[in-house]
C-alpha cells in the first residue's frame, strides 16, 4: 500500500498527537476530546494535515482535501444567493457520478438556494463536490444529523475503498469501529479546551 501522510508525532504546548502514518485504503480517526469540541486545534491540524501550514514532523506523499462547510456572507446570500447549480459548476467535477446522490434528496434540486438547504444538506453538498474530484480527504460529522452522519460514513467508505485515504476528527468513542487507525490526542493536564461557539449559519 502507498503511503498517503506520515506523522511523527506534532507537539504544542496544551496537547501531543501521537505518530501514525495513513495508508490508501486507510480511514484514519483522530480522536479529539469527549468533553468539548476544540475547533481551533481541529483547524490548526486540518491546515497541517492539507499541507497548508508546514511541519516538520509531517510529510504528506498526496494531497489531501477537507471537507468543510459551505459559507456565504450575509449580504452576498440576501442580495446575490448562490444556487446549487452555481455552486458545483464552480467546483465540481460534472461528469462524477457522487454529484448524481445530490438531487436523490427530493428537497434538492438545481435552482434550489443554497442558503435555504439546513445544516445536514450544506455538508453532505460539500461532501459530494469533494469526492467529485478528490479521493484523500480530512472530514467531520460536525452539524450532521444521525442519517446525515450514517451517510457520510458510507460514501467515506465507498471512496476509501477504491484507493482512497480519510482523516476523520471526532469527538465520539463508537467510531473507534470505523477506523482502520485510531489515534487520541493527548491532553496536558488542565489544558483540555474551552468551548468556542462557531456559527455555521444554518
């Protein structure tokens, strides 16, 4: 198996992720905490997993793609609001059959506002223009309903299967029998993380 990323170990003063290197083929989950959701460090690692921000420790052998949520400022979305045709022309790839899953949902069609879908359409969209042209992707189940969780699972699956690569952060101890890896960031003591509320403008 190719090697996708290769983590020697990444150090900061409140926490340490331990080793590990993901495989195609591989889903790798990369618990965060069970106590509360630490959005920065998942950015801060996300930027690193994405070859974004360089470490030392780190050395991605392909590109990786998160899946993030779909945002829209608020005067673009009431004077000029995106459509989801507008919105996969710009980046998908057209021709992949994951696009074709987006209008399975009978709420959904192409003139559809995307400021009108809730918070489990915008991810699972974004989620299928990824796969529309990526196959090595870091992801969430942040703001998903149950089904909307169950999903992503299955086209994670579905991807990793055919040669791809996945890094799930999570905060949920059943994933464990997902994962091909499964890693726990280990906390200082006293230097679990505050909450910080992040609006997804659902």
């Amino acid at each position: 198996m190719k090697i996708v990323l290769e983590n020697k170990g990444i150090k900061t003063d409140t926490y340490y992720v331990p080793p590990f290197v993901l495989y195609e083929g591989e889903i790798a989950v990369l618990f965060l905490s069970n106590e509360k959701w630490p959005y920065d460090t998942e950015m801060y690692l996300k930027d690193i997993f994405c070859g974004k921000i360089k470490h030392e420790n780190v050395t991605l052998h392909k590109k990786m793609t998160f899946v993030d949520f779909f945002r829209e400022s608020n005067f673009r979305g009431y004077f000029f609001p995106s459509t989801v045709n507008r919105y996969i022309k710009r980046r998908a790839d057209l021709t992949n059959p994951f696009l074709v899953k987006l209008f399975e949902d009978k709420y959904v069609t192409r003139k559809t506002r995307m400021n009108r879908l809730g918070g489990t359409q915008r991810k699972l969209l974004n989620l299928y223009v990824t796969l529309s042209k990526a196959t090595d992707i870091i992801f969430d189940v942040v703001g998903l309903d149950p089904q909307g969780s169950v999903l992503t699972f299955k086209m994670v699956e579905e991807t990793v299967k055919n040669g791809g690569s996945a890094i799930l952060f999570d905060s949920f101890a059943n994933t464990k029998e997902y994962a091909s890896k499964y890693i726990e960031l280990e906390w200082n003591n006293g230097s679990l993380p505050t909450k910080k509320e992040v609006e997804f403008n659902f």
